[in-house]
C-alpha cells in the first residue's frame, strides 16, 4: 500500500487565502444584493502597462512565425532578460550581481516555496512573526518544523522573530541560532521594513552564525524612504550568506501573468557545496522555464517607456495607501506600514480578534481584509488592508469603514 507524505497532514486548516476566498464567496453567495470591496489578497487591479502589452504582442507574433518561433527556453531564463534584470537592479545599485546568478522562475512564490528543499531537512529556520505563511507551510511540507500546537499556534521547531509595535516590527536576532532566515522586506504582511544599516546588521549576524537568508524583495519597487535598502546585496557580505528573491506581480502587475527570479550569488556556499550549482540543477530538472512572451514582458519592464509606465503604476497604489492610512488615523484606528510597501497593517478596534473584525468589517461594511492571525500568532489583533484596489473601491471602503 502506498504511503503519503504525512508532513501534509500535519498542516492546520488551508492556505490563508484560500480560507478567506472560501468565507467571502459564502458570505456573497448568501448576500447577492451586496457589493463587496476586496482589499484582501495582495492582487493588482490596474491593467498591465502599454509597453508591455506591446511586448506581448510582439512575442506572440514571434511565435506564430517558422523564423522566429522560440520551444523550451535556456534553464536559466532567456538572456536579454538576465542582462536586464543584472544591469537594472544590481549593476545600476552598485551591486555586482552577474547574470548568470539569476534564474528566472514563474513567480516568487514557487520559488519561495521550492527553495528550502536544496538545504538539510534538520536545518532550523527563523521567520518573522507574523510572516507570509508559504515559508512555514512550505517547510511543514518538507518536515523541517516539528509538532504544532494548535493552542500556541507554533511549530515546536520553528524560531519564531515577533515582529510587533512594541518593538518597532524589527525582528530581535533569536536566542536560538537558526541556520535558515526568512526575511521579507518591505514586508508581508506588516508593510514595515528595516533601514539598510538594520539589514546590514543581519547579514553580518548572518554570516558570523553561519546560515543562509532567504530574502524576500517582492515589495522593493515600493519603497519610498532614501536608508532602505533595494536589494539585499546592497549589504555588504551578503553574497555569502543570502539568497534574493523577485516577483514581476507586485512591481508591474504579473499576477496573472506569473514571472519572477531568484538570484543565488556563486560566493554563497556549505563547505565546498555551491548552493548555485545545486539550485542549477533543480532548475534544471524540475522546471521548463517561464513562457517565451512572459520574459519578453519582462524584459519590457526595464525598458525607458516601461519604467515611466511603472512608475505611474506604483504612485496610484501608494496614493491608495497614503488614502488608507489617512483614512483609517482619521477613524481612529491605529495603523502601520504602508509607506515602503503597499500594505496597511492596523490594530483591531475594541479588543476584537483579527477573525473578529474580519467578519465584523464583511458582514457591516463588505470590505474584504486579511486577519493578522493568518500569518502568525503575533499578528493576532491586527488587520491587513491593501493599497491594490481601485482608488474609487479604496475611498468607498474607507468611507464605508468610517461609518462603522
Ligand atoms: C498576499 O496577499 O499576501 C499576496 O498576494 C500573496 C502572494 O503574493 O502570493
């Protein structure tokens, strides 16, 4: 008879947002005449930029001609993206990122999830708390986290990093040491971050202690304040010691059109064991590479006309931010973040659960959010709100939320 991967059915309830997709189609099912706000998931609403429509039609045309038809694209990734990607966001930071480090992926979410199985399944790993649960559940999966308990919430293997007000939402170095460190900045959930000299601090701790940082930079086009880092090898010494991963979704609207990167630096090494090589080769095996058209589309992403599109793109979502955090302080509500990220992190009013106020604001206002407790047993008592929808959807919510 066979078995199954028992580690699965160690994980509690599903995914975070499948949960909550679940409850709101109830809720809507139940209620047609409503007309539900949805500043939940961290999806894009705007469509995707001129220059890269342009792309896409370019490439289809390509693949639909015997001359310039493209099949299964190189392991790493189509080049005249990995030159645009080194030259636009490392050489242009001063960061000697080669091209040949990145490997472009269908998204950074696989690749967050698919990185930990190149390390040791006795390796512990740090994360943040609260924190994006695919890395928790991605190593429940492998069997790297130990038992839960459901009434602490915690994996007993697992380094938990509160990230509170209390203490500014800058992660503590762990009394524990960790040998993998998961940091997302700016950051999912809390839309805080650290300064560039914060982050410094962990590279270096990092590399005295010996373990590796899974660095999370989906939110990097958002940051606004001049002592934050872009990429974590603005840091020095991070060539040894940390892993960079790229989304396309959140800095040029790709969710539906999936691309994303990680770059693993030729310095990072166990030993003698290049993390390079063995991330090569699990590229190599077990993925075919983004779509031809899709990395045409990134590639488009850096160029002149792309950038100014962009760039206009980013300003609407932060002004829904701004409108957000301005709006709720104006309600009375204490909020957090949403100045380098385009997420709002908020206190739940009276003493409510974050499942509490989710409801409350579903069922009173039909605003859709995100329960802090989702990602972590520190995120109980807060909410997450998202700058991603439409500006008129965003001043209709705060509007609604103002009359609660
Ligand atoms: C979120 O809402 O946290 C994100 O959209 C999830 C993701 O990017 O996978």
């Amino acid at each position: 008879m066979f078995k199954v991967n028992d580690n699965y059915q160690k994980l509690p309830g599903s995914y975070l947002f499948s949960t909550i997709a679940r409850k709101v189609s109830e809720y809507q099912t139940a209620h047609p005449d409503k007309t539900l706000i949805r500043l939940g998931i961290g999806d894009v609403t705007q469509p995707l930029a001129p220059a890269i429509i342009d792309a896409l039609h370019r490439a289809v045309d390509e693949m639909g001609d015997a001359a310039t038809f493209r099949g299964y694209a190189p392991d790493l990734g189509y080049e005249f993206l990995r030159d645009a990607i080194a030259q636009n966001d490392y050489r242009a930071r001063g960061c000697e990122i080669s091209a040949d480090e990145i490997f472009v992926s269908d998204g950074a979410k696989s690749d967050s999830g698919n990185i930990q199985e190149i390390f040791s399944v006795d390796n512990r790993i740090a994360v943040c708390d609260p924190v994006y649960p695919v890395y928790v559940d991605s190593n429940v999966m492998a069997g790297r986290t130990g038992t839960y308990d459901p009434s602490s919430e915690v994996w007993s293997k697992v380094i938990y990093m509160p990230c509170t007000k209390e203490n500014g939402f800058v992660p503590e170095f762990p009394r524990e040491t960790p040998d993998m460190i998961y940091l997302c900045l700016p950051n999912n959930p809390t839309g805080t971050t650290l300064t560039k000299a914060q982050l410094q601090e962990w590279v270096d701790y990092a590399n005295r202690v010996g373990a590796v940082i899974i660095y999370d930079g989906a939110y990097e086009a958002y940051i606004s304040e001049s002592d934050v880092a872009h990429t974590i090898y603005e840091c020095e010494g991070a060539k040894t010691c940390a892993i960079e991963l790229k989304s396309f979704s959140k800095n040029a609207g790709f969710t539906g059109v999936r691309l994303g990167y990680t770059v693993v630096p030729k310095e990072l090494k166990c030993g003698d064991v290049s993390l390079h090589a063995m991330w090569a080769r699990r590229h190599g095996t077990k993925f075919n590479g983004a779509p031809y058209i899709v990395q045409r589309a990134g590639e488009a992403v850096y160029s002149e006309a792309g950038k100014a599109q962009l760039a206009g793109q980013i300003a609407y979502y932060m002004k829904n931010a701004a409108a957000i955090r301005n709006g709720l302080t104006e309600a009375g509500f204490e909020t957090f973040g949403g100045v380098n990220a385009p997420y709002i992190w908020l206190k739940t009013p009276d003493q409510m659960t974050s499942w509490e106020f989710f409801d409350y604001l579903l069922e009173t206002a039909n605003v859709v959010g995100t329960p802090g407790s989702g990602f972590g047993p520190s995120g109980e008592g807060y909410f997450r709100l998202t700058a991603f929808g439409t500006y008129e959807n965003t001043l209709a919510a705060l509007e609604r939320i103002k009359k609660l």
